[in-house]
C-alpha cells in the first residue's frame, strides 16, 4: 500500500471525468471538445493530451495508454456504483 497515495483533486475528476466518456466499444469514435466548453473540461483534456492519452489537445481517440487507462476507470466506476 502507499504511504501517500494521491489524492483526488478538482483536476483529476475533471480527467477521469472526461475519459469515463469514450465509448470503449468501437475504436472509431473520437470526442472533440469545443473551444466554448468549460474551461474545466478544456484544462482536463489538455492535461490528458500531455500524459499521452488522448490523440488530440482538444480530445481526439484514445492513445493505447489512453485506452487502458479508460478501460480500468470504467471497470473501476461499474463495480462502485453498482446496487
């Protein structure tokens, strides 16, 4: 276990937020965030794009990296917040 382990700040929701999003069932499907979204929503997925796990700095596909990644958060919010 980690001595410090991270803790879950407004930036990081925001990311994970936004990679709960992608439609993990087809590879063809992109999200592009728009110039006029929350600033949040733009921060978090500049972020993303700079720890290589969108394609795009507005969005984009998923990197393989981005793809594991999203894959584990999803899996992770199915059994949280089942009844």
């Amino acid at each position: 276990m980690l001595n410090n382990p991270p803790k879950l700040t407004p930036e990081l929701v925001a990311e994970l937020n936004f990679l709960a999003h992608y439609d993990l069932d087809t590879m063809q499907e992109g999200i592009k965030v728009h110039k006029d979204a929350d600033a949040s929503v733009i921060n978090a997925v500049q972020r993303l794009f700079d720890k290589k796990l969108v394609t795009l700095a507005d969005g984009g596909y998923l990197t393989a990296l981005g793809r594991e990644v999203a894959e584990a958060l999803q899996s992770t919010l199915t059994i949280l917040t089942a009844k």
